[in-house]
C-alpha cells in the first residue's frame, strides 16, 4: 500500500511549542510515539469503543514503558465531573508523579477528559493527543482546550492545557461511524467559512472522496485545518481576541446541545445548524447575500449534515445561549461572517434581527 | 483605638502581578475592597464557621455589587472533589460569566478551594483571597497554589491560578481558635528557618506577643513572611526550583496527615513536626549540630506546636512520603536545613540516615 510520508506541523506557543504529526499508520509507530512520550510512566485514557480496537497496538508500541490503560464509557453525557474523578483515581493508583504522561486514545470527549486530568494532576503533566475522529483531528486534540461539561452548559469547566503532540492517525478513521465522520466534516467546512475562502472551494470539490475515505483527501483535509487553526492558536491562546472566529456556529450549536440533552446532537451536527443560523443573521445584517447562504446550506446537505434546527422556541435558545462563556458583561458576542472566507467577531448586531433569525430556525413553523 | 496603616506588598509576576494588603478591620472597608474586586459579579465562598461572622459585613462593603455567598462544611476533610462540585453549581446557578470574581473568605480550605474552582470555571476568572487564618494570611492565600485533595494524598489535583489581590484582615485572626493560631506559627517559623534567621530570631522574642494576639507583632510576622514568600514564588512560579524550599516539612507532614487522615491533625501541626524531622536529618547529616535542633524543639514548644510524630511506623511514613509531588524520577527530594535560615533542596543524602530519622521519629519506643 502506497502512503504519503507524515506531515508535521508545528503549533508555536513559546516554550509549549509542539509538533502535530498527521499520517497513516501512526498509532503504533514506535519511533513516532517515542519521539513525543518521553516519560517513563503513562496512562492511556481511551473509551470502551476505541479501546479494544487500538489501546493494545498503542500500548505495544511504547516499548520499555511502564502503561496503564483506563477506558472510560463512551459519549459526551460521560465528560463529567464524576467521570473526571475516575481519571484521577487511576493517576493516584498507578502512582505517577509529575514526570508522568497522560495519553489521550479516542474523540473530543476523551481529550478533553484526559487532558484536563493532566492539567490537574499534580498541578500539571504531560499529556499527548492521538486523536481516533475527524472532530477531535481537526479541532479538539489542538489547541489546549480541555474540560468538562456541567448540567448548566457544556465545557462550563476546565483548563487550558497544551499537549506535548498531537499523533493523528488517519487510518483510524476507517473505524469511525459515518454520522461522527459527517459531524467531523462540519468543523472541516467551519474553517473554510471563517478563515479560507480557497480551502472552502476544496472541500466542495472533494466532499465525497472525503466520506468515502479517501486518506489523501482527508491527510489534506486534516492538514488544513490544522494550519488553519494552529495559526489562530499560536495568536491568541488564551482567546482573548481572534480565537473565538474558531467558535463560529458554536454558540447557537452549544444552545441545541444543551436543550437536547447531551448526546442526542452530535456536536458537529449542531454547530453545522448554528454556523447556518450565524449566516442567516450575517445575510439579515447585508454582510452575505441569498446565494452564499444557499451555498452553504448545499455543502451542509452533501456533507450529510443537519440544517434545520431543532424546536425548541426562540426564547429558550436565547436563554441557553445568554450562559455561554462567550457573553462579555451580559452582551452576547457572536461570531458572523463579514464574507464567505472571513469570520468576524461581534456583539454590534441588531437585537431585531437576531431575534429573526432564533425564530425561523428555533419556532415551529405556524 | 490606634491602628497601623496597612501595609501592601506586591507580589511580581508580569501581568499576573498583584497586591496583598495587610491590616486590621480591612474586611468592610469598601475602598480597599472596590479597588481589587473590580467585577460587577462575584461570589464569596466561605464555610459554615467563618461565614457567620463575617460574610455579611463583606458582602455589605461591596456596595454596587451583585454579590451572593457560599458556605462550604468546615474542614481540610472537605477539601474533595464532590464538595468542589458545589462551588461549580454555585458559580452556574448565579450564572457568572468570564468577568465575574470569586472571593474567598475563610482558611485554606476554602481558599484552595475557591481558588480552583476559579481556575477552572470557564476555564479561569478572577478571585481574591481575604483570608481569615494565620496560615492562610502568611501562606497558602499566597502564591498562587489552589487544588483539593484525594485520598491518595494531600494535594494531588489542582492549579496555578495567582489572585488578584489578597487582602488580609488581621482583626479577624482574634475569632480565630488558639490550636489554629499556633499552627499558622509553624509557617511563619518556617519561613524564618529556612531564609532568614534574623526574622527567626525576632520570632524567637516575639513567640508570647504572638499568641497574645499583639496586632502590631502580628502584622510584622504576617508582613515578613509574605515578603520572602513573595520574593521566592516571583524567582520561581511554578516550582521548578527554589520554590519547593518553602516545602520545608511539608514531605513528613503530608505523611502524618495522610496517615491519621485528613482532620485530625492541623496541616501547621504536621509541618511543625515535618520541620524538625527535616532539622534532624540535616543534623544527622552534619549540616546542623545538637544545639540548632534543641533550638527549633524550643521554639516549636513555646509556640505550643507537637514535637513528636504519631507512631505510624517509618515503613508506612516512606511509603506515603513516596506518593508525594515533590518525588522526581522516583528519588524523593526533600527540603533540608544547610543551617538555620537556610534551606536546601538535595536527593543526595545517604538513604540510612533518612531511615534512622524516620524511626526515631515514627517508630514507637521500645
């Protein structure tokens, strides 16, 4: 079998710099994984989805270290403060100390457990993402975002934790459930809308080989994003400014997420929705016209994407959105798009015309 | 009544920088209090204990504010990961944004935990320590240092997350119980052993004006322990080097706390003992003589401080000296006296002398 060599791409955080490595057959690379886990000690915090298919490959390849595994239920209704205390559990069992490595086997739900335990841990360790979805390759596993839901909001909790790697392998992929690989696609299509006008034309013209897996399509796909995201990253960790571009769609998805329940939308299912309703309300404001709506409304529907929202009343969405860590003394901040290819952020939106668009997607039609 | 002016240090961290103002009845003086709590949102977590006697007359100073409070249960066994799920349905219930403040008002329990909650709560929002102990006044409110504990150790989870200021009221040290005054002692005779045997020797003659509550020999005690503990956590944040110094003791005294369990005794008593420990090993290993050691047991005693270890035994003391944080790459460094008012940090003592102090210390008589 033909496969392209890795690309590394380098996140550039100072002294927290670090290397994302995207390829095929990564996972159990004995070279690669050493290269980023220098510790002698590690726990592998995987899923009871993703474990059985990939811990034993991960654990053999990291010859001559002392590994624990730890798989933890499978879904985000699991990123709980409950949850999270299981990880911690494992830590203090196996004894690591502030020399050790936690290493993140699976989705966004996963990394951002496992990644937060590593910020915790004794103040902070080590952690490496080898992320096994499109979601968390393109947008999760980096960036330093880690944390928990809370009944009140999602990731309402957590820290911001940079990994020492991120070790992407594409094969894992073949694993995945088509509807988690459509969701992973929404934040692929998110960056295209927000930052790269050019890069959203590729993904129109490879959505299929995306979905049937073509790995050269997806190796470019994922390395896209990464740039794209690493770029915005390295700018602005602690998203004081441009980062939020990065939340396009979010603040109206994390609204249905959280009406629904957890587990019921997929997250990229529900940011697909709220980058809709984010363009709607751009349209009202004159920024985009009716065709770029209907372009992205096309490339959601051939992505296999959601773009109706659920009903569950304008005033409740309104509600759901107002405790979003996004609001800034009690202004709702929003992400829009000046133009297809270009996020802006801002709360210098007309209330009426917000209020339009929570109704046409969030109301029953009469 | 006649009162110093207080007194502010400045604890120098780039843009982390910030204020600790030392003074009586500073709890309800809204000047001071307006000029650090800057949000518009907070809320004061306190305990069962502190908050009835003070809670109302802080919140009251806050004028302008939308403040609401907290009590937690009183006690280091309260320190857990549930109870910090409590401030988490706090913070949301008040639905607090990213600009809100939390305000802890009590010991260091509740320090640490209002600090980590803060650290963690949409990923990080400002807090301020008004402590109300000894040992929160001239540590654990000092520094940065937030987390809770877990039953495999004192500690194990938590951040780096620096106040915006710390305001402490030396007033409130009079409702304060005897036992506890006298364990805050132990850190401030710590910081005298091992920086500044000047300072130690000033406590020596101060020890009973101390204990009576003389405000003026508090303030300076309070003043001076911050500033060397200021200066020691602005070299070296993060405790990668110096900054474990301030650890004197504190490897034998997690020992004692872990082994009699959180509660029984006070976290200044088991440093107390911790401090002499480290003091004998250094003895033993030529760096203090007999009369040094004989010095620190006296002072220790006219504080009203335990000079003996519960007998737990010195295999059980090593084993949970060994799930401690300051254990690097499985050898376990600790803070030993290269004189008085000078520590050292070493793994290089002989291994017998360690045991021998151990057994003295925590092996029962024959």
């Amino acid at each position: 079998m033909m496969r392209d060599a890795p690309a590394t791409l380098r996140i550039e955080l100072a002294e927290r710099s670090y290397g994302i490595v995207i390829g095929e057959g990564l996972l159990d690379d004995a070279d690669i994984l050493t290269r980023y886990v220098t510790a002698r000690d590690a726990l592998v915090v995987t899923n009871v989805t993703v474990g059985p298919l990939y811990a034993e490959r991960l654990v053999e390849a990291l010859t001559g270290k002392r590994v624990r595994t730890l798989a933890l239920p499978d879904g985000e209704q699991y990123k709980t403060l409950d949850v999270l205390g299981r990880v911690f559990d494992a830590l203090v069992e196996a004894r690591l100390n502030r020399d050790a490595c936690v290493i993140a086997l699976g989705g966004g739900v996963v990394g951002d457990m496992a990644g937060f335990a590593a910020a915790c841990y004794q103040r902070g360790i080590d952690f490496v993402q080898v992320p096994t979805t499109l979601l968390a390759q393109v947008d999760s596993a980096v960036g330093g975002k880690t944390g928990i839901n809370h009944a009140g909001g999602k990731n309402l909790i957590g820290a911001f934790h940079q990994p020492r790697a991120v070790i992407s392998d594409l094969a894992t992929l073949r694993s995945l459930p088509p509807r988690e690989l459509r969701a992973g696609l929404a934040e692929v299509i998110k960056y295209g809308l927000v930052d790269d006008a050019e890069f959203l034309a590729w993904i129109e013209r490879h959505v299929e080989a995306l979905l049937a897996l073509d790995m050269q399509a997806l190796g470019y796909a994922v390395r896209r994003s990464c740039e794209i995201k690493a770029r915005i990253v390295a700018a602005d960790e602690h998203e004081h400014g441009q980062r939020a571009l990065l939340n396009l769609g979010h603040t109206f998805g994390h609204a249905i997420e959280t009406a629904t329940g957890y587990g019921e939308w997929l997250h990229g299912e529900a940011v697909a929705v709220g980058m809709l309703l984010a363009a709607d309300l751009s349209q009202r404001m004159g920024f985009l016209d009716a065709k770029d709506l209907e372009r992205i409304r096309i490339l959601l529907r051939r992505a296999g994407l959601p773009d109706t929202a659920p009903r569950i009343g304008a005033t409740h969405a309104f509600e759901l959105m107002g405790m979003d860590k996004k609001v800034l003394q009690g202004r709702i901040r929003l992400v829009l798009l000046s133009r297809l290819g270009a996020g802006m952020i801002s709360g210098d939106y007309p209330a009426d015309a917000l209020q339009e668009t929570l109704r046409t997607y969030f109301e029953a039609a009469a």
